[in-house]
C-alpha cells in the first residue's frame, strides 16, 4: 500500500511539473509579442485592443497627393523585409534590432472585431513632421501566414484601405501590406507602389512571393472607365491564380456584381504591368489583381459583399496547409 501511495505521489508530483512548465511556456509565448517593440510584458499582459480597420483608416486619411515621399536604399527595403520573415517565423525578438535601425517600430494588437492579434509594422516618421511615406504591414497572429492583401493605392483609390483591412479580417492566416504613402506623393511617380520595385511595398510583397504566399491586390477605378462593370479581374502577367480567380468571378457574380473576368475577354486596367505581379508570376504563385468601381468602394453594404466574396478565396488560401 505505502509502494502506491508513493507511486501516486510520484505521478502527481510530474503532473504539477509539466502543467507549470506549459504555463511558464504561455507566458513566455504572450511576453515575446506583448507591448511596443521596446517593451517587455508582464505576465499574462494583454495585447492593446483596437479596432483595426479604424485604426487602418485613420492612418491612411493623412496621406495625400502633395504629402512627403522619401525612396527607401536597397538596405532599408532588405532589412525590413527580412523583418517582416523572421515575423512569419515567429521570431519577432530578431526582427525587432532591423525594424530599430530603418526607424520602424513593431507593436501587437488585439482586433475588438475578431479577437485575433497582429503584429503592426509601422514607420516612427509617420508621426513626426517629416514622414518617408513607406509602408505598413500587419501579420495575423492567430494562424500560421497563408496568404497576403495588397493595397498599393490607398486614398488615391479611395476606400481600398477599408476593402483591404476587411480582407484581412475576414480570414485568418492572412499580411495586409498597406502603402504609406498617397500615390502622386513624392517626385516621379516615385511612390506609386505597384509600378515601381524600388519601395518598401515592393520589397515586402516580393518576401511574401518568394515563401510562396498567394496574393489578392485591390484597386480601384472610376465608374466611367469600364461602363457597365462592377469588377475588373486579373492575375495579371501570371497564369498560377486562374482558378482562384474563376472562384472568386463566381462569387462576385453571384452578390450580383458585374464582372469583367481579363483571361476570357479584354478588359480595361488588367494590371498586367504590375510589378508584383510580375514578381508573382516569376515565383508561379497565385496573384489575384482585382479592381473595384466607385459606385462599389462608395457603398458599405456592397463593401460586405465584395469583401465576402473574396473571403471565399482567402478562406481556402487559409486552410492550405502545403506550405
């Protein structure tokens, strides 16, 4: 009897062990992405909740036309999107010393909407008087990286920021790579970021590529520029995305968009020339290139339904486990 009772003691005693080692485990977990990058959370700390898509907005509504662009040096769009894939890799305590040197700053926030945390991958000029107009990312937290939402344009294509910030809510799994500048800031078109390789934008998208992450870019165009279309789409240069596109044309369709579908018929704003599409369909990596109507981006009710359509899409790419 006194050999099971020290058996069972034994046995308890490891149990205790282990439930204290998986604890200590949580903890560390919760301390590596607690707080602002310089920070160290306490035990069990909470990530700050926000609503993103607010928060999203209301950094994109300072952006404008005769707003400050700086070009980023080769180095600058290297060390930030290497940042950007010791993140994915979940070593956010490496990516922290590169953010630091390119003056970027990383945070974790929990959404209110979904409870899932991002990581934010923010430019500290932004908040002073002289901001570069580089880029923002977010990594979703709560899922292994599956797939990326593109928004090269934002303002300047009115109400993609809201599209795209949607987009990453919607399904898990999924980077929202964000412009931080209003296209026609700067000199020469120099921030427009889905026509030039020499940005940060870039820089990431092209990270996200090459690990093999399929991408749906949102742009928007004026309602007179294709009569009688809702939706213009693409895969761009590349052929990989034609399935998911005829998926995501079906949807569309069926929430009673008028589609305008580039791989059957010419259609206007193919974006063919668009440079991370072109990287895409180097890497044969699904590229979605997808543009909005104003009637469309200038209606909430018709935002839900575009942004559940593409949902049908980004929700498979969410559920790939070959990567």
């Amino acid at each position: 009897m006194a050999k099971v009772r020290a058996k069972a003691i034994t046995v308890a005693a490891v149990t205790v062990a282990f439930g204290l080692l998986v604890a200590a485990l949580s903890t560390y977990t919760i301390a590596r992405w607690g707080g602002d990058d310089n920070s160290r959370a306490s035990d069990g700390v909470r990530a700050p909740e926000v609503p993103l898509e607010r928060r999203i907005t209301d950094f994109t509504a300072g952006l404008a036309p005769d707003g400050d662009y700086r070009e980023p040096r080769r180095a600058e769009r290297r060390d930030v999107a290497h940042a950007v894939g010791l993140i994915l890799d979940g070593h956010p305590d490496r990516a922290r010393p590169l953010l630091a040197d390119v003056g970027f700053r990383l945070r974790t926030l929990t959404d209110t909407g979904t409870g899932r945390r991002y990581a934010e991958l923010s430019d500290r000029t932004a908040d002073g008087p002289g901001p570069r107009g580089w880029a923002r990312v977010y990594v979703d937290l709560s899922a292994p990286a599956r797939w990326s939402v593109q928004v090269p344009h934002p303002v300047s294509d009115a109400d993609t920021e809201r599209l795209g910030a949607r987009v990453l809510l919607g399904s898990p799994g999924g980077v929202l790579v964000l412009a931080g500048a209003h296209r026609r800031a700067g000199d020469d078109d120099a921030a427009d970021a889905a026509h030039r390789t020499d940005s940060v934008f870039d820089a990431v998208c092209d990270e996200l590529a090459r690990r093999g992450l399929p991408g749906v870019q949102i742009h928007g165009f004026a309602d007179d520029s294709a009569p009688g279309r809702d939706v213009v789409a693409s895969t761009g240069k590349g052929r990989a995305g034609r399935p998911d596109a005829r998926r995501l044309a079906a949807a569309l369709t069926a929430r009673h968009f008028s589609v305008c579908r580039a791989w059957v018929r010419s259609c206007p704003l193919e974006g063919r020339d668009n440079v991370q599409g072109r990287r895409a369909a180097t890497e044969h990596v699904p590229f979605l290139h997808i543009e909005f109507a104003r009637s469309v981006r200038a209606s909430d009710p018709r935002i839900r339904r575009a942004v559940a359509a593409i949902g049908t899409v980004t929700g498979r790419w969410a559920k790939d486990d070959s990567g």
